[in-house]
C-alpha cells in the first residue's frame, strides 16, 4: 500500500515526528502543500518560531525573555506554548492501485493502527468470489482506505466551491471518519457472514453488518484511547461521535426514523453531509465508487463510471427546504450507467452461479462448526460464531482465518464441517441445475425460501422414468434478488439536477426526458436450483425435476430447458415459440398444475 524506507521529518519546533505506525506503512509528503498545517485555519505567526526557537530551549525560557518575545500578554504556561508548537501536524501519504497517492489527517492513521481496523486486513472485499476470480484477493481494508479518501475529496470540494455551507473542518473529518469505518462491522468473507450465515445460525435477529460497524467503531475508540486525540483535533465526543455513526447506520434511535430530522449528529442545516458515505436517498455515494473502481480493478472488469467527474460538477442544492447533493443535468445519462454498471458487477461477479454456491457451501460447514467454535471475549467469556457479533472483543478475533482452523482442525467435532472445506478445496461443489424466474409481477417472498427445496422434490416427472428419486435435502435453492440498489423505484427519480443557466435551483430528471432504451423495470428475482448429489444419475434427475417445477410454478423457460428435457418443455404454452400464448388450453393447465402442486 505504500512505500517504505522514508526517513523521518522533523518537526520545525525541532520534535520528531513520530516514526511510521504498525500497518499503515505511510510516506511523509514531500510536497509543499502537504507540510504541517493548523486544524481549521492557518497558523498564527509565533514570535518562538520568527526567533528560531525549538524545543531544546523551551524548558529555559524564563518571563523576560518571554516578554522580549512579545508573549507577556499571554496567559500560556511554558507547557502549553510547547504544546501549542506541536499542535501542528504532517499528512501521510499511502501509495493506493485504484486512486494513486492519497493523504489522511494523524487523526485517520490513529484509527487505522488499531487492532479493531487491522482486522479488515483478512477480510475478502468479495468473500467467495475470489475462488471463481483469482484477482479478486483484495480485502475490507483497502476499501476502506479508499472511501474514506473518496468522502475527503467529495466534502472537500462542496467547501472549496461553497463558502455558504459553513463545512468546518470537524465535519470533514468526521466524514472521512465514517468513510474509513464504515465496513468494521463485516464478518468472514464479508457478505456471506451477514447475508447467509447470521440468518441461518440466529434467524430471530434482524442483524447487518453497518450495525456491528457502530459497535466496533465504540469499541476501536474506548480500547485505544482514540477519544484524547479526537478532542486533541477539536472533535466533540458527543456531537462528533454521534455524527460519525449516524453516517454509518443511519438514525440511531429508530422510534424516530419518520420524523422529520431524525439526526442528531449534525442539524438540518447540513444534511447533505449524510449523502456521502451512505446514501439512503438515491444510492449514489462514495462507497459505490471505491468498490465499482476496486473491484473492477481486480476482477478485470471494465469500470464505465468516472467518479471524478461527479465531484466536479457536485454541488448543494436546497429541495424540500433540505440541503441535497446534486449534479447537472448533461450527467443524468452517466449516472444510468453507474447503475447499470453495478447491475453488470452483480450479474458478473457477485452473484455469479459458482460463486454462490461456494459460499453456500461454506455457510453449510460453519453452521456445522458454529456450536464447537470457541473465541475468547471479554471479561474471558467465550463466544461461538454466529455469537461473537454480540462481543466485539470477540468479534475483532472473527476474520476469514476462521476457514484454515476449521479446515486444519483435528477436532472430531468438526469433522462435518471439514469435509465440506476440504471439498471446497478440491473443486468438489454443489452442482448447479439450471436458473429461472417468475413472470410478471410475482415474487417468492422471504418467508417462502425454505420451502423451495421441497417443492422441487415433490416436482417428479410423471411421464419420465428416472432411475433416481431426489429428496429435499439434496436441493439448494438461491433466491437473488437483483435491482437497481432501491429494490422496485428508479434511484434516478430521487436524484436532483441544476442547469447551467441556474446552478441553485434543484430540477428533476425523468426518465422519459433522457433515452427511450434506458430499462422499463428497475428489479427482477433470479432463482437458481442447485444439486448436492454429483453422480451422472443424479444430476440427470435433477435437471429433470428442475424444468418441472418451472412449468408448475409457471416460471420462464430454462435456458438449457429443451436440451436436459426435450419431452417436457413442449407441454408449457409460452415456453414454445410457434403457439406463444395463444394456445386454448395454457391456462386450464397451468391452473390444473399449480393446484396440483399446492394442493388446491
């Protein structure tokens, strides 16, 4: 992340700066505009430095000399003048493959050599993705250096080209604070952990990782004593800290959600602030740029967002007597294809059919090993897997190493679990089947999820005979849900526009007014049948029982559907191009099959 072997700077009051921190691995700046800088405005000219005074001296001083010097007036004791010396300090510069060199606040390098942030160094960015794209090794911790770079660049600019807005510097840093934490509350291999795990091992809790990422950010500031430096640099450790992770998880007192300002970090008056890190108006934040970026980079996948641009053409706009981000109107098509991108990423990488289903399958052996998993937490107290989110002592221990011990284990207890592993590790998956979707208007609905299996097993082909007969607990069914990040809703139609000729009048943007071949839908449900069983027999069975339950479920057509079952998919109308929909008897027997699948 950044280059070594830069030899220590020293102070102009003659103290050393403090040698590079352990995982950081910072360069000092060379560069002018880099060197030491007051906290919120220029330093005053101190009559100690005119005079080439430093810290070797100081301790001699006595008031004559003081008072020659001009700082009789003055209330300061020796010690405080020393400190107010100090007071100064030298951006680090760490050497990033996405954004380039890029600097942070002593403050941010405080957090970042913790223990609690250092943690994110073993945590893939993409979790199982990294077994399907072998580039994909990257982990939360670059991530989370880039966003809370990205958060200073956005705010940055909105105070450079808007005086009016009154961002001091306390709200930047806090920005940056929360772009840098926001992700300290991700299990092993990121998503799987809170996505599938959690709801399998504790489905009575409504549990994310933003909210884990509030609990370890008290956590990282109460162990390490980050609340002296914070009020070293001027932050409130009531007002400040609440800000921060209210960016992370939005209102923390959840009766007032609905409320008109549910925050309390900062007022109505700077609500455009909550728009940079995590963006629950439209979506569009810095988050989704470093990843876009990041993952692009990694994954080999092209990134058609420029995310510098945004910046430059952001600027605050007052809509419904709130400050919003908004950018001009010629930008609306880029931002489609920020969507569209991500989509793209989804369908690529983050839902890809192998990629699920290795994690599906780690998910299998950790909720095998999660009664026998014994991490150490506070006051001694010992945790399990899916019970160490509630400890972040804990928590902190629970990194992807998790996968080698279980995998490594000579525990006999865990001898399920290894199996699994070790099968992941030879390539010995799940099969897939086949994918489909639901017409129409329908969804399968969260609470239906764990019937599926069953229903593809009850889905036997009567006019077939298979040599096989499946059970439920040889299916895998994934549900994916696949949108534009605001589910049904256009993300565009909450996004707000200037022109050039009035650069403070909020406008919006339809779709209609931008290209009649953007999408008419903004979500759509993926549903991917998976078979435990690997055999030939087996797996012919399967595809066979898969296209089925398409035709009794009266889903879309598989695509391999007339290759794996040639005698089925003719008795689906629609499925058969010369008849379409036209065909008298589609409904009598679409109606005839779901009834006799529910038993109508």
């Amino acid at each position: 992340m950044s280059e070594l072997g830069m030899p220590p700077k020293r102070a102009r009051c003659g103290v050393p700066s403090p040698a590079p921190r352990r995982g950081a691995e910072p360069e000092d700046a060379a560069d002018p505009r880099h060197r030491r800088r007051r906290f919120g405005k220029s330093a005053p000219r101190s009559p100690l430095r005119e005079n080439k005074i430093s810290d070797s001296p100081l301790p001699l001083l006595d008031e004559s000399l003081l008072e020659d010097l001009g700082e009789s007036d003055s209330p300061k004791s020796l010690e405080e003048i020393e400190e107010q010396q100090n007071c100064n300090y030298t951006m680090k510069i760490f050497n990033d493959p996405v954004h380039g060199h890029i600097e942070f606040h002593p403050l941010l390098i405080k957090i970042i050599d913790t223990p609690q942030f250092q943690r994110l160094r073993y945590i893939k960015q993409l979790g199982g993705s990294y077994y399907v794209f072998p580039g994909a090794s990257h982990n939360r911790f670059e991530h989370s250096l880039g966003v809370g770079y990205l958060a200073g660049c956005l705010v940055r600019e909105l105070q450079g080209k808007q005086p009016e807005l009154q961002i001091t510097e306390q709200d930047i840093l806090c920005v940056q604070i929360a772009g840098l934490c926001h992700d300290l509350g991700h299990g092993p291999f990121s998503h799987m952990f809170d996505g599938r795990f959690i709801p399998l091992a504790r489905p009575e809790l409504n549990w994310k990782h933003e909210i884990a990422s509030v609990k370890m950010f008290e956590h990282l500031v109460a162990a390490n004593g980050i609340e002296v430096v914070m009020q070293k640099y001027g932050l409130d450790l009531n007002s400040d800290i609440c800000f921060i992770m209210e960016q992370i998880k939005g209102p923390l007192d959840s009766t007032e959600e609905n409320s008109s300002w549910p925050y309390h970090g900062r007022t109505e008056e700077k609500s455009f602030l909550y728009e940079i890190v995590a963006n629950k108006r439209n979506g569009i934040d810095v988050d989704k740029w470093d990843y876009f970026a990041r993952d692009c980079h990694h994954l080999g996948i092209q990134n058609n967002f420029d995310y510098k641009r945004f910046i430059k053409f952001a600027r605050v706009c007052e809509v419904d007597e709130k400050k919003h981000i908004c950018t001009r109107d010629k930008e609306v098509g880029n931002l489609y294809d920020m969507f569209h991108t991500r989509n793209c990423l989804h369908r690529r990488a983050y839902q890809h059919k192998v990629g699920n289903i290795i994690e599906t399958m780690i998910t299998d052996a950790f909720l095998k090993a999660d009664p026998y998993i014994q991490i150490e937490g506070s006051k001694g107290r010992k945790y399990t897997l899916s019970t160490a989110i509630d400890d972040m002592e804990a928590y902190t221990k629970l990194t992807d190493n998790i996968f080698l011990d279980i995998l490594h284990s000579n525990d006999p207890k865990l001898a399920e679990a290894r199996e699994i592993l070790h099968k992941v590790e030879c390539r010995k998956l799940y099969k897939f089947v086949g994918e489909t979707q639901p017409r129409g208007e329908e969804r399968i609905k969260t609470e239906d999820y764990d019937h599926l299996p069953k229903e593809v097993a009850n889905s036997v082909p009567e006019s077939l005979f298979l040599k096989v007969k499946l059970k439920a607990e040889d299916f895998i069914v994934d549900v994916i849900n696949m949108d534009y990040g605001m589910k049904e809703k256009n993300p565009i139609d909450n996004v707000r526009f200037y022109c050039k000729n009035n650069q403070s009048k909020a406008v919006i943007i339809t779709k209609e007014q931008v290209s009649q071949l953007l999408p008419e839908k903004f979500y759509e449900q993926l549903i991917r049948v998976y078979c435990k069983k690997t055999d030939e027999e087996s797996l012919d069975a399967a595809s066979k029982y898969f296209v089925q339950w398409c035709i009794n479920r009266n889903f879309t057509k598989p695509q391999d559907g007339d290759v794996v079952a040639p005698t089925l998919t003719p008795m689906h109308a629609s499925w058969n191009p010369q008849y379409g929909d036209q065909r008298p008897d589609r409904n009598r027997e679409g109606s005839k099959a779901r009834a006799n699948l529910f038993g109508n």
